[in-house]
C-alpha cells in the first residue's frame, strides 16, 4: 500500500504507543490488572471489568487502548499486560514461550454503515464494486466513502477470503487516493460514524458493547446474527482468545473463571458474542 500522510501519522502514532507499552516496566500495582489487545474486544471486556470490580472490590482491572493483536503477545511476555485478547491462534513460537491462549467467545465480522443510512443489506459482488470504486453512491446520493484498514488488519484478513473479487478490490482500493484510513478498531468505528456515506468492516461485538451508531448489514441475505454465525450460515466469524503467560497472577486467574462463568457468558451473549 502507497500511504499518504495521514496514514503515516496514524500508524506511527499507534507503533509508538505500542513501543512505549512494550518498553516501559510492569507498574501495575498490588491488585491490579492490565488487559489489552486487538480492539474489536475491548468494549465487552470492559463491561466485563466492571461486573467483575463488583465481587472483586480487591482487585483492578485497567483495560488498555488497543495494540493489536500483533503486539499482543511481546505485551504479556514482557509483563506490560496481565492478558492479552487476541484474534487467531498462538503460533508454535508463542507456544515455547510458555504462553497460552484459550478461546472465550466469538462474533460475527461484519459489513457497517452509519444507522441512519437505509441501506440494510449487501452481496459479496457489490462489496468488492465499493472497494474498486466501481460502485460509488449509495441510493440517495451520498457517495461511498469506504474506511481503509492496513493489509495484516485481521478483519481484512477474513474479508479477503470470502472470493478473489474482493481480494482484488481491497488491492485496488488501497491505491485509490483519499480514501479514509483508521488504524485501530476503535478509530475505523469513530470514523464510519462521523463520515458521511462511509463503509466498513468492523463485529457486532464492538458495535453492541460500545453502542456505536452503526448497523452491520446482512450479507448475501444472511443476517450477521450471532445464531446464524453459530450455525455457519453467516460466513465470517472472529475467535477470541485470552493470552496468559506461563505463570499468570492469581488474580488474572480469577478474571478468567469470571469470564467463562454464568455472568460472565452471559454479558458476553448481552453484547454480540457467542460461545463456541
């Protein structure tokens, strides 16, 4: 991908707030707990943190900005974070270092618009016209604005392999000029919010869980439902994981058996995720 500027700034922002995570020392204090990772879970693990403060008032659960899934694993082996949430599996490297991942849920990825656009659905074939340019406005003129994602985004990721028509898009799309650009989660959604006629990927479990003003659009008339996403109807899905270290602090041990607890899956069904 060409970048201009802004992408640029944008992304060196993001490496810079990763670095100084990684770099700085573990100053987590007595009781407290540093969660991060990719974007699309931090909303429902914050809501998560919260019920959890309520039976644990010993203990605090800080919640960082998003790294990534990329910088996840260097955070939990440094220290920098208690546990990591990431979106795919740890390789084999992760592995010998004596890390863990165990899957806690899943949610539809899925296609957005602002609300108050009255387009409801889309097919594979007029997703890969919008990233080509080929298809520009939307039926009541507003001109397609598509929100761009650097090409290792995991939701890219999933996008690409739905066909070879909208891998080629997304190629195209990454050169054509002026096209928004967000690099994390949580900036894609702020901009798919604010940018009239604006398009893009994004879960249903960020925008349940962080009440964005977007709707996920049903997709070759499937809608991004977690029940049609459980049964394999709905055909792209994000895995999470949470990310221990070899010998994890028993209060990152707590949070986890919170999180796959009665109220813990619970708040995870309240917000766009399923169980696997």
């Amino acid at each position: 991908m060409s970048l201009d500027h802004s992408r640029n700034g944008g992304l060196r922002g993001v490496l810079l707030a990763a670095w100084l995570l990684l770099c700085l020392p573990f100053l987590a204090t007595a009781g407290e707990i540093r969660i991060g990772g990719t974007g699309n879970a931090l909303g429902t693990m914050q809501l998560l943190a919260e019920a959890f403060a309520k039976s644990h008032p010993e203990t605090t659960i800080v919640v960082l900005p998003s790294i990534g899934t990329a910088g996840v694993v260097k955070a939990v082996v440094k220290g920098s974070v208690a546990i990591g949430l990431a979106a795919h599996p740890l390789s084999d490297e992760d592995a010998r270092n004596g890390l863990t991942a165990t899957e806690y849920a899943r949610s539809p990825t899925v296609f957005s618009v602002q609300e108050k656009n009255k387009v409801t659905a889309i097919s594979q074939g007029q997703v890969a016209e919008i990233y080509s340019g080929k298809w520009s406005g939307w039926p009541d003129g507003t001109t397609i604005r598509p929100v761009m994602r650097q090409p290792g985004d995991d939701n890219y990721r999933q996008i690409r392999m739905l066909s070879p028509e909208i891998a080629e898009a997304l190629a195209v799309a990454e050169e054509r000029p002026g096209l928004p650009f967000a690099v994390t989660d949580q900036e894609a959604a702020d901009k798919m919010e604010s940018i009239p006629g604006s398009f893009g990927s994004s879960t249903l479990a960020l925008i349940r869980s962080e009440k964005r003003a977007l709707r996920a659009l049903t997709l070759d008339g499937v809608a991004p439902t977690v029940e049609n996403a459980g049964s394999g109807r709905y055909p792209l899905v994000k895995q999470f994981y949470l990310v221990l270290p070899r010998n994890p602090a028993p209060e990152a041990q707590e949070f986890v058996k919170f999180v796959r607890s009665p109220q813990g899956i619970r708040i995870l069904e309240q917000n766009g995720h399923f169980i696997p």
